[in-house]
C-alpha cells in the first residue's frame, strides 16, 4: 500500500482469474456505456460505515471485498472489430486499486452528509476504463485515524443495484471484522457460459420472440398527445415517502393476492394511461433478472429490460392488477436477451412497421436492493406523504418511477419530462399513488374515480390527430417527417383515411421510388413520437414544372416501400 496526497493505493491478490465471452448483461450496459453520459450509466451510493471503523481497517475491507468477488477485478478488453467493440471479460488475479481520502473531522453529521453526495455527484460524471479494473471506486471521509463516509461509485457494465446491495452488506461484515463464508454464487464467467448453453440459447430466443410479439402490435410510443414538441431532456425529480401508504399497499397486497410490486406497477399504469389519455401501454421494467431466484445473490450485472405489453381498459384497479401480474410475468420471464439482437430487432420491425420503439415509461423496482437498515438509517418523513424535490435528471424517458422501498414505508422516486407533466402535474401524479392505494384498501376501486382522485387531467389531442395501427400520429409530424427526410424539392401531400397513411409526392427526381423514399423517412424517423412512415407511397415523376392538380393524376411508381 502507498499513499501520496490524499490517494492511496492498494495491491490485491484475488485466488481466480480467467477469461471468457461477455454475459448478456455486460454486453447490454457497455453498449450503454459506449452511447450515453457516464451519470446516466454509473451509479453512485453511500455505504454504511460501522461505528469505529478505522482508517486501516476499511483499505482492508475494501481489498478483501475485491480478491472476494470476480466481477470487481473484471475488464474488458477492446476487441478485434472496426469499433473496438469488447468480446471478452477478463477476470484480473492480481493488481491494485486507488481510493481517495478526505479529511473532514471538523464537520457535522449533517455537512458530512451533504459533502458525500456532492463527491459521489461529481464522480459519477466520471467514465470509468472498461479495460481496466476494478469496477468501483471509492472515495473516504476520514477524521483523523477514523472513517466517517463511504462514497462509491459502480460501473454499470461490473453490478447492478442489486449486486451492490449484496456488496454493502459484504462490506459492513468486512469493515466490522468479521469472518465471511466462501462466495457460492454464479461468478460473471459461469454465468456467461450457462447462456450460451443449449439451454440458454432457447431462453434467448424465446425471449426474442416475446419481444417481437410486442413490438410489432404494440404502441410503439406511449405519450403522443399535445405539448410533445421533441425529445426529452430535463426530467424533474421528486421523491416521495409514506409510512401509511405502505401499510396500504400490504393490505391491497394481501386483499387482491398480489405482491406489492404488481399492485404498484398497476397503480402507476392506471395513472400512466390516464395521463396518455389512451387504454393501451408498453412499458420497461428494469431489474428483471434479478427476480430469477438462482441469480438473486449474483454479484455482477444482469441489467436488462422487461417489456410489458398492457391494457388498462379495465373496469376496477384489482382487475388490472390481475392483468399487470400476468404482464409482469411474461415480461420478467422473457428478459434473458441479447441487446444487439433485440437493438436490430427494433431497427427491422421500424422498417416494416414504419414506428420506432421509443423506452418512454420505466419502471425500476429497487425495493429488495436497498437494504433496510440503510433505509430506516435515514430521518423520519417530516410529513405523510413527503415530497422532497431533488435536481433535474438527464434521461431520455417520458417518464420514470424508481421503487425505493414498498415495506414500512413506501419510498418512490418520480422523474417526469416536462412535456408530459409539468412541476405541479409532476407532484399531483406522485400524490396520486398513496392516494389510490389507500381508496382501494376497502375494495375494488373504479378508475373512473383516477381523474378525481389525482386531480390530473387527461392529455389532450387537438388537431389534426389520427389513429394509424396502434399509435397516433399528427400529420403535420408526418409532413415534417418527409421533409426532413426527402429535402425541399419533392412536394408531397399526406392524408390518412381510415387509419390508412398515404404520402404522395411529385419529384424531377427519376431515382426516387416508393423503396428510396421509405429508407429515407425511417432514416430520420428516430425521436419522432407523433409521426410514423406512410404505408404507401405514391410518386409521381416530372420532367419539368410540376403541373396543378398532380395528385389526382396517376402515379408513376406505388407502393409500401417495404423490403
């Protein structure tokens, strides 16, 4: 171990190492990872520091938890394609690791709370080497020979918040002293090679055909209404506890013979599609794997989606509830995919369908990755319900719920783009789920009383809004959608009669065809959520002036332009 200037380095020994193809999960996050901000990916958290924990003892623990679990002394070599793309997850035996110290013995319980979310916020922004390991990194609030706070920050593509769950309590142990049994859980390699078993490959495949099924039926985006002018950015935040809301949430639980995570999903679906003013949704639940019981102590990433294809036109919230459990069900079951797979599904069901997928609605269900005394560590909600505002997040969803803690307390995180709900619609749908839940603990509860019970209006579509399929469309969207993609010399004109979208265009252009045309549109159709591509296509081809009336004349060239 040395140290210089507030960094000190660590060697650990770790008794494996190996090498071996990437897991699903790794695979899906280092795509990630490789696309989106390093705060949209990483994750930051604040562990738990056992009384008396001494400077030289927490470096031991943070070293033994290391040599302990495989996926903390993973990298991920570039690989052999143009991109560099990785192939491979290399287990690391031996290396080291640097942690940063902070000496703030002077500072409060509360500063020091305050100063430790401002460290893990600015290191989260941090990206992490994939090639190199480990996937933490620390950073020790000490007072003197004393550790005061630990900031860690995890790289996606190594744990999820699950994995770093199990990790906190490893380290609690660790830090305490105490003894640990041998890690009997799946390391990252083992996992690896059961999916790409017999076995696995058919779960895969199953689960691609699931996917499939959704997307080629389902609403491509959930919020298409008025106010959608583009993509999202700038989601606010809150977080809400309630002490009573999760007594009623038990008591719907037991009454309806559901888990309090499927009532939950029903009661933010009934309020999601209240809001989208349409009965139909497809949302992701993240964490799905982690409801698999043979991975539940898996220290590593199994972060992939579940999809859920919905309908929420139900006459009572506990008939949705019964609908939400066979959803999340199918969903959870079908979430073993491989992301480049599901990425090209997307990508030649948009072709056919002329509808990108957009992930608008997430649901994150961390309440079993949080642990307890963590939660009961915080202070006491000052009032019930509490709302607490947090900063603006940077997401590219309509909107997000992140399940806290169910039992106890209910503790959830809303984040909402502005173009769906304004700040004050924002915090009527938070209130409106403890709400819900407490006017269903007697009984079913009609969702014809959601519009009195949250005081939230439905979307409105004013204009010239149409049904095409599943979705609904705007056609000047549409109009805007071929010009962009067709440029400023075609002139087109775009009607939709009996949910049948048909463009027709007069072009000089003798290479334009119904096929040129709709590779075009789908080329720019991405972050579009009030247009689709036409479902035919008519062009009409001039040599000179365009003439007056030229859509009534016949078309030079028709068709779908689908492959």
């Amino acid at each position: 171990m040395t140290e210089t200037s507030g960094r000190i380095t660590i060697r650990y020994s770790g008794a494996s190492s190996g090498s071996g193809p990437l897991t699903l999960g790794q695979d899906n996050m280092i795509r990630c990872i490789r696309r989106d901000r390093p705060e949209q990916i990483n994750k930051e958290s604040v562990w738990p520091v056992p009384d008396r924990t001494t400077l030289p003892a927490a470096l031991d623990a943070l070293r033994a938890l290391l040599e302990r679990h495989e996926s903390l002394r993973t990298g991920f070599p570039p690989g052999p394609g143009a991109d560099g793309f990785p192939e491979l997850q290399n287990v690391h035996g031996d290396g080291e690791f640097t942690v940063t110290t902070v000496p703030a013995g002077a500072l409060g319980e509360a500063e020091l709370d305050q100063l430790a979310d401002e460290f893990g916020r600015a290191d989260v922004a941090v990206p992490f080497d994939l090639a190199a390991a480990p996937r933490l990194r620390f950073t020790l609030l000490t007072d003197g020979d004393q550790l005061r706070r630990l900031v860690v920050v995890a790289c996606h593509a190594g744990v999820d918040a699950a994995a770093v769950t199990l990790l906190i309590e490893d380290w609690t142990a660790l830090a305490a002293g105490k003894d640990l049994p041998p890690v009997t859980s799946r390391t990252p390699l083992q996992v690896a090679e059961q999916e790409q078993s017999s076995q696995g490959r058919r779960k895969t495949q199953a689960a691609l055909r699931h996917w499939e099924n959704i997307l080629a039926t389902g609403p491509q985006v959930v919020f298409a209404t008025d106010g959608i002018t583009g993509p999202p950015d700038g989601l606010a935040t809150l977080v809400v506890r309630s002490r009573s809301a999760a007594a009623d949430l038990d008591i719907v639980a037991r009454r309806t013979g559901a888990g309090p995570s499927v009532v939950l999903l029903a009661v933010i679906a009934a309020l999601t599609a209240h809001r989208a003013a349409r009965t139909e949704l497809v949302f992701a639940a993240l964490s799905a794997n982690r409801q698999r019981s043979a991975m539940a102590d898996h220290i590593g990433t199994l972060a992939q989606d579940a999809l859920l294809a919905l309908d929420t036109d139900a006459a009572d919230l506990d008939e949705l509830i019964g609908r939400v459990k066979v959803a999340s069900f199918n969903g959870y079951w079908n979430s073993t995919l491989n992301a480049d797979k599901v990425w090209q599904l997307i990508e030649d069901v948009a072709e056919r369908r002329g509808a990108r997928f957009t992930r608008q609605v997430v649901v994150n269900d961390l309440s079993l990755t949080i642990p307890e005394a963590m939660s009961e560590a915080r202070p006491a909600p000052t009032t019930d319900p509490e709302v607490t505002w947090l900063p603006d997040q940077p997401l590219p969803v309509r909107l997000m719920v992140n399940i806290l803690r169910a039992t106890g307390s209910l503790e959830f995180a809303l984040l909402a783009c502005p173009q769906v709900l304004d700040r004050e619609e924002t915090e009527r749908f938070a209130r409106a789920v403890p709400a819900v839940l407490a006017a269903a603990v007697v009984g079913p509860l009609p969702l014809a009383e959601l519009a009195a019970l949250s005081d939230l209006r439905p979307a409105t579509r004013t204009g010239d809004w149409h049904r095409v399929g599943a979705d609904w469309i705007h056609l000047d969207a549409v109009r805007t959608l071929l010009a962009d993609a067709l440029g400023p010399d075609p002139l087109v004109e775009v009607s939709c009669v009996e949910g049948r979208l048909t463009a027709r265009i007069a072009t000089t252009d003798p290479a334009l065809t119904p096929e040129t045309a709709h590779r075009a549109v789908i080329a720019v159709l991405p972050g579009r959520a009030t247009a689709v591509a036409p479902q035919h296509y008519a062009v009409h081809h001039h040599a000179g002036a365009v003439p007056a009336g030229w859509a009534a004349l016949p078309a030079t060239a028709e068709g779908p332009g689908r492959a």
